[in-house]
C-alpha cells in the first residue's frame, strides 16, 4: 500500500470515529441511558457469574469508563493516522495533544445542545486523559516490539 493511501485509510478511520463520537452525544438523555443500562446489565451478569458482588458497579462508573476508553482508542487511532504524514515529532505530539483536547472539548459541547445532556469540563479532562493514555500504550507498545526486535508488518498498513 502507498504511503499516500495509508494516510486516507487512518484519516478517514480518525474521522469517522470521531463522528462516532459525536453521534453518541447526540442521543437524548434517554437513550444515552438506555445504552448504558444495557451494557450495565451485562457487566453486571457476567461479574455476579464469576461469583463477584456486582453491586459495586453502577450506571456512572459504566458512562466513565466508556468515556475513558472510547479516547483511549481515538489516541491510538490518532497515532497511526498522525505517524503516516511527514511530519516532524514536535509537530506530530502538537497535533495529537490538539486533536486529543478539541475532539472532548467539542463532543461536551455538541451535548449542551441534547434534550437532557450536560456538557461537563471533568468528561473533556477524563477524555484527555484516555486520549493520553491510548497514545502512551501505542508509544510503550512500539518502543517494546523495536526492543524485542519484532519486525514492523503494519508499515504496509
């Protein structure tokens, strides 16, 4: 594959995550709680099968832990689209830190605008901190393949 499709394929893979995203903002409060119940109830199954008290898990700990991890996979996904341009390694660690801070930034607005949504600052910072997160495991997980000398297949990705 040619450096130049690889940029449209994680380009357009970025892009439509993060209108992933903002599509999840956009469900009414209803819905965004019918959603979470529902993986909730799951959670809840499968913990209280493995014979561990699931009360401890609630509604809020799901919505927080889906925001962490929803940016945690838009981090690494933002790092195999940034490393696919010619772009030095200050330019490329601004436009994930800026991309990574204005995608929560936005996706917490879009909900101020969503019958029975809030935008919360403490989401965007807990959005930031998964975007942080997914890019550190993708750095960590680089650095530890190039140590062990794992060859790089996904340069043709």
């Amino acid at each position: 594959m040619t450096a130049k499709r690889r940029q449209y394929l994680w380009s357009a893979a970025a892009v439509l995550y993060v209108l992933f995203i903002f599509s999840n903002s956009m469900k009414t409060a209803d819905l965004s709680s019918a959603d979470s119940g529902a993986v909730l109830k799951l959670v809840q199954q499968v913990l209280t099968a493995g014979g561990v008290d699931s009360t401890i898990i609630t509604e809020h700990v799901i919505r927080k832990t889906a925001h962490f991890t929803e940016y945690a996979a838009l981090g690494i996904l933002l790092c195999l689209c940034f490393r696919t341009f010619a772009l030095s390694l200050d330019r490329r660690v601004l436009s994930q830190v800026l991309v990574s801070f204005l995608v929560p930034f936005t996706d917490e607005t879009i909900q101020l605008f969503v019958a029975g949504r809030s935008g919360q600052i403490s989401d965007v910072w807990l959005d930031c901190a998964g975007a942080a997160f997914g890019t550190v495991v993708f750095m960590a997980t680089g650095r530890i393949l190039s140590r062990t000398g794992v060859k790089k297949r996904d340069k043709k990705l």
